[in-house]
C-alpha cells in the first residue's frame, strides 16, 4: 500500500497539520506517533473517524458507552475507515451542581474544538443524558465536518409490585406522595430500588428522549435510533451500523449543515410536538439553529404546535413510555404519521431523504394504544404552548399536554418566592396559599440560577398537599426537567435577574393565565410597574471569575436559546 506519507493530503490522519513551520515535519512526526500506538499505514490510509465518547462514572446513563462505541469500530473497520477514539466532557444530569444546564455551552464547545482540531474526515457523536444531546448537535452545527449521532438510548421500564416506574416522572409522584404522608418510608426504599433497572437515559418523554427523536427527525441519527433500549442488542446493531455509515458520509461529504437545516428544525419541531417532548427541546433547538444561523422564533414553535397533533401516549404527558414507544415502532412510526406534515425531501445521513427512508416504514396499526393515528390524535394541538404577554414580553413555555385542564385558563394571586433559596419556606405551615394562587419563582433564569436550572416545577406546599392538592399554576424563569409534569409556566423571558417584568411580581398581586389565548399578564397598572422598576437592582453574581463569570457576561436569553452570544453563528 503507498505511504500516505507521499501525498501529504489534508485528509484523514494528515488533516490539520500541528503548526512547527514545517509541514513535512509535523506530517512525519504525527504518522510516527501513530504508528507508536501500534497502527500502520494501511491503517492511516483510510478515512479517519473520530468517536466521540462521552462516557464517564459520574454519567449513569452513558456507563454503557464503552461497549457501544466498540460496536462503532467495528462498524467503521468493516467499511474501510479508521476509527480513534477520544473523550469529551461528560454532563450527567444528577451529579452537577447547581446544574448541567450551565455546562452545557463549555461541552458544546469542547466538542466543537477537539472535532476541528483533531484530524478526522468523519465524526460519530455519542450522547444521551439530557444536555450532550443539543452540546453534541451545536458541536456539530459549528464545526459542519461530517458527523452522525449515536444516542445511548433508554433505561429499561422500571418495575415495582406489578406496575411501569418511569424516571422521572414517577420519581417526581412518588416524592410529592411521600411528602403528602400518603406513602412510607419503607415504599420509597423501594421504589428507589426498582426504579433505575439499567444503564441508559430516562425513559420516560424526557428531554434525553425528546432530544434523541429530535435528533432522528433532524436526520441525523439512523433511523430507530432514539427509542431502542439503551441495553438491548439492537442498540449495539444498530451502532456497528452507524461505524459503517459514517464512512459513508465522510466520503461523500454530507455535513451537518446540508442535513440541519430549516426545513429539517420545523420536522423536529413537529415531531417533539406530536410526542409531547420536552419545554427544554425549545431551548435548545433555538441554539442549534442559531449555530447555522437559522432564524428559528418562539412563534414558529406556537404555529406549528397548534397544526400538529399529540400521537404518542408516552409519560409525562401519556401512560407509556420508551420501552413500548420502541416496540410499538419508535419514532420512525411516529414520523409515519406524521408523513403528511412533514418535509419530506430533506437529506438524512443514511444518504436518504426523510421520504425515502418512510416510503419502507409500516404504520403502527397493533399498537394505537400508543401512537394514536393522525385522523384520531390524542389531543389535536401538540404539547407545547408558547405564552406572551406583559410578565414574558419575549415569551414563556407551557407543556399544556401535561398541565391540568381545569387550570390552563386561570386567574390568581401571586406568592412570590424570590429566588430557589427563598424556597426554602415553602412548607412553613404560617406560608399564606391557597390551591387558587399562583407561585411565582423569580431569579431562576440564565443570569440568576445561575445557568436556568430545572426547577421551575415548585413543590406544591405540604399544607396544599395535605388538601389533596397536586397541582396549582406555578411560573418562572427556570426550566423544568422534560419528565415533570403540572401547570407550569416556564422560561420566562426576559428573566428577572435582568430586570425582566417578573423581577417586578410582588405577594398579592394578580396574575392571569389563559393559554387557549397564549397570554400572560400581569394585573398590576403600568404606573406601579414604573416606579417597582426604578427600584429594582440586579441580584449579585455568584461568579467572579472562571467559566461561570463567562456563562453570565455571555449567555443569552431563553428566547435565544442560552448560547453564548459569540457562539452563536454571526457571533454576536
Ligand atoms: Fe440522564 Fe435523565 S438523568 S437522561
């Protein structure tokens, strides 16, 4: 076989010289080093693809990547590539503090970096946990080098006395019944063994699963790639498969931006409507798309909301969840539905359009217990709502799919609580509430979580549990996890920390909430509203330095997706 050493192409192992001055040197240098590894030039002759593995002890749901990404190898082998292996940052939801959300831009932009620094002619991108998910999309979208992403898939079905466990929305109904005194000690013991039966992400409609089928509507997974359990053997089929394709789409040059584009969002935005996918799937489509300089408003999220049906009976908005979703045929069913609504001419990286690839894909006729048909849907609107008004001039969020009905339209006094500290007092039994008012949590946002933790899910104070309350309409400036449930409004934008309209919220005031009319308003007079922001002064930042003061000099707003301003595609 000729040394590549001759040609000295910019591609494969060559690609992106190490600056010395000398291009012959550093092409030399690099091919020994490899060769130090133990391979050869037969093996630097080939196309090189990078996988990108973000495995890590402090990841659950990705602590079976390492086998995973073994079947990627194979798989690009078998197809005459040359596979390397290289980590990533990891973000595993329950181990950061305050929140993955505020790592997710830095694991975008290691991403990003080590794919344009490193000599690869292909990438193939594994994640799962919630944030990889966008980090991995927004790497992508910028750095625009052929790439095909490998979700991890989901859990199992929990399984307790009989009965699916979901995380987390179960987790979420079993705590709110523990601290209702409903259930005991020695029940939750239980269930926090039972719940989590394997490695994966959860699996109920959360935003790990929402993100996974946005990525297969976008094309750019396989298809069946978000729904199959992250422990069944398929999954190892179906990445070995995926080894074999990215060599493909390295060869002919397929890159992200020919696959992401305008077209290919509003399929993904149908598509997490017609699941009832996560509020979180807003934020983070709008930073995937400002990374390919894709206008993408909250409006159009709102218009295509109300032209898309809700077919998936999944949790948190259903009773089924990933595991059934995959027998029933995954998203590839779901997206067969939805055929007339789609898209269908755009390029997928199987090297086919999106009609091509359903043109072989069967309806889910055994199973309309958990894809509902598009002429009878579940609900006739999509999950998501967006809200304006004069408390969110620049929008907010509502999962109305998993909000109670009774409250979607209603009016109440604000109790205002005015940062996640001030929470603390939620259960004090003097706390003035009634089921009729509504919590308002201020300072949650971007700025002032910081980083928009997912907390706008308030707990219902034990004195309205003790009622048999579960739900009162709770609004703020945070997001919430995309397996939670209840009238709650989200994203409040501009946030409070910023001066927002809801830093002005005070006890006692009233708040009227009508989403049919997509309204938020605040009941107060402009006058007082005038003379409450004269006074108004931002909270202090928690950072003075480091990656956390760059988060709050530079991220944007919820409406603009929380990227970093300079990340963005025209940079600013
Ligand atoms: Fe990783 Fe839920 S904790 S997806």
């Amino acid at each position: 076989m000729t040394s590549p050493r001759r040609g000295l192409t910019p591609t494969g192992i060559t690609r992106g010289l190490t600056s010395y001055g000398d291009a012959g040197l550093s092409a030399f240098i690099r091919r020994a080093f490899t060769k130090g590894m133990g391979f050869t030039d037969e093996d630097m002759a080939r196309p090189v693809i990078g996988i990108c593995n973000t495995f890590s002890e402090f990841n659950n749901c990705h602590s079976h990547f390492r086998g995973l990404a073994e079947a990627v190898k194979r798989g690009v082998w078998q197809a005459g590539g040359f596979p390397l292996e290289f980590p990533t940052i990891s973000l595993g939801e329950l181990f950061l503090s305050p929140t993955s959300m505020l790592l997710r831009n830095l694991a975008a932009m290691d991403a990003e970096e080590m794919i344009r620094a490193q000599p690869m002619d292909g990438v193939v991108l594994m994640c799962g946990c919630d944030k990889t998910v966008p980090a991995h999309l927004m790497a992508a979208a910028s750095a625009d080098v052929p790439a095909i992403v490998l979700t991890g898939g989901p859990m199992l079905n929990g399984r307790y006395e009989g009965r699916d466990l979901g995380a987390c929305t179960d987790c979420r109904r079993v705590w709110a019944e523990y601290r209702a005194g409903t259930i005991d000690e020695q029940t939750v013991d239980a269930i926090e063994e039972a719940l989590c039966r394997s490695a994966g992400t959860c699996m109920s409609m959360g935003t790990a699963s929402t993100m996974a089928a946005i990525v297969e509507a976008l094309g750019m997974s396989l298809p069946g790639c978000a729904a199959i359990p992250a422990v069944d053997a398929r999954r190892l089929q179906l990445a070995e498969r995926t080894g074999r394709q990215i060599v493909e789409v390295a060869r002919q040059g397929i890159r992200p931006s020919r696959v992401m584009t305008a077209a290919a969002l509003a399929n993904a935005i149908r598509v997490c409507m017609a699941l009832g996918g996560s509020t979180n799937a807003v934020v983070h489509l709008v930073a995937v798309a400002g990374r390919l300089g894709i206008d993408l408003p909250l409006a159009l999220f709102d218009e295509l909301s109300r032209a898309t049906p809700l077919l998936a009976n999944v949790k948190p908005s259903g009773a089924y969840q990933m595991e059934n979703l995959f027998e029933a045929g995954g998203i590839p069913a779901v997206m067969k539905e939805l055929e007339p609504l789609l898209d269908l001419d755009q390029l997928t990286v199987t090297g086919w359009t999106i009609g091509e690839y359903l043109a072989g894909v069967a309806k889910a006729e055994r199973w309309r217990e958990i894809i509902a048909p598009l002429e009878r849907p579940l609900h006739p609107e999509g999950g998501l709502a967006i809200l304006r008004g004069n408390l969110a001039p620049d929008g907010a969020v509502i999962k109305q799919s998993a909000a109670s009905p009774n409250l979607l339209r209603h009016t109440g006094r604000a109790v205002v609580f005015s940062s996640l500290a001030d929470l603390a007092r939620v259960d004090d039994p003097d706390l003035d509430i009634t089921a009729d008012d509504v919590m308002v949590l201020q300072n949650a946002g971007p700025v002032g979580g910081p980083g928009m933790p997912e907390a706008g899910m308030l707990p219902i104070p034990k004195k309205l549990l003790a009622q048999g309350i579960r739900d009162v309409v709770r609004i703020s400036d945070a997001r919430m996890s995309g397996t939670a449930f209840g009238t709650v409004v989200l994203h409040v934008a501009p946030e409070a920390a910023v001066g927002g309209p809801l830093a002005l919220v005070r006890t006692g005031d009233r708040i009227a909430l009508d989403v049919p009319a997509r309204r938020l308003d605040l009941l107060v007079d402009e006058a007082e509203l005038a003379q409450r922001r004269a006074e108004w002064r931002p909270p202090a930042s928690p950072f003075t330095r480091g990656y956390g003061r760059l988060f709050v000099e530079h991220v944007l707003q919820a409406d603009r997706g929380c990227d970093f301003d300079f990340l963005t595609r025209s940079g600013r």
